[in-house]
C-alpha cells in the first residue's frame, strides 16, 4: 500500500482520535493459570494503540455452575485504546489462541479467556459482540476485581461498579497474594 491505495477486500481500521477507557476480564483454569494470567496482561500492554493502566489482584474462584473441571483464576485490567471496540476484541482473541485457547463447547476449560467487560461508556450490540459483556453483572469473579481497581466505573444502564459488586455473593472467590503460584 505504499503506493497510497487500498487493496481491495480490506477496509480500513477503525481507531478513535481519543484514549478510551476499556476493561478487560481475564480467566484460566488449564495449565498454569496464574502465569497465562500474567502473560496475557503483557500481551495486553504490548497492544498497538493501548496501554494498561491498572490490573486488579488474582482471584481463585470455582467454575460457574458446579462444573467438574479446575478452579479458575480470575482478574481485570484496565486499559486505555484507541481500538475500536471490534478491533480491541479481535486483538484479545488472537492473545487467546497464542495462549493455546480451544473453544471446545460453552463453559469448557481453558488455557485464557479475555472478555471486553467495558468500553467506555458505550453500549454496542453486534454480532460476536456486546458490551457491557451480558454476564458480567451475575459474575463475582468479574465485578469484584473491576470494583477493586475502579470502583467508580459505571456499567450504562446499570450503575456503579462498586454497588453491584456488592450485591453479589462474592464468598467463593480467594484474593491471592502478591506471591502465589496459584
């Protein structure tokens, strides 16, 4: 394209001229939980047109529903991007697969899972993506570390994150220590 066209096929990139505020869920329970953890958050600040401002501590928490798998290790990053909201998950899903991230069946383990929790203050709703991410306010293990690191965040339509987080029952989640291993 150094000749200033556009090849065909391929649109161009959507960016913001200004940073946006973003939250960005993190998950595993395969492997090494903690250490994908803490190599998805520098994949995350390695982003082109991001930088990561904050992550909460690591939660161990079990599986949602009782299922018979490994205990999940949970955290939130707050990031600052001028991706658009489906370039920035698009961006996420290719740090899963580098993370090894198979999609087997809903709920399945995994080696990374990265969800778009928040964008700012939009609300969007297209195919492959909704924002705020639609379970976000059942999930504990989402809404406490957001709480921990922006407890003034609001979800649109919802409220501020510090109050829904307290409305949830929060006692199967284990804050780590600063040293765990997991």
């Amino acid at each position: 394209m150094a000749d200033g066209k556009r090849q065909k096929g391929l649109a161009p990139v959507a960016h913001h001229s200004s940073l946006v505020t973003a939250f960005v869920a993190l998950g595993a329970n395969l492997g090494e939980p903690l250490a994908q953890i803490r190599s998805a958050l520098r994949a995350l600040a390695a982003l082109p047109d991001t930088r990561l401002v904050r992550q909460s501590s690591f939660y161990r928490n079990p599986p949602e529903g009782g299922a018979d798998q490994p205990e999940f290790v949970n955290a939130v990053a707050q990031i600052e991007t001028r991706a658009a909201p489906s370039e920035l998950l698009s961006r996420l899903l290719e740090i899963e697969r580098a993370h090894g991230r198979a999609r087997d069946y809903p709920n399945a383990p995994r080696t990374l899972d990265l969800d778009l929790a928040l964008y700012g203050d939009r609300v969007v709703r297209e195919p492959g993506l909704t924002i705020p991410h639609p379970r976000m306010l059942e999930r504990a293990f989402v809404l406490v570390p957001l709480a921990e690191i922006a407890p003034d965040a609001v979800v649109p339509g919802k409220g501020r994150v510090a109050g829904l987080a307290a409305k949830l029952d929060s006692s199967g989640l284990v804050k780590l220590s600063e040293n765990s291993n997991g």
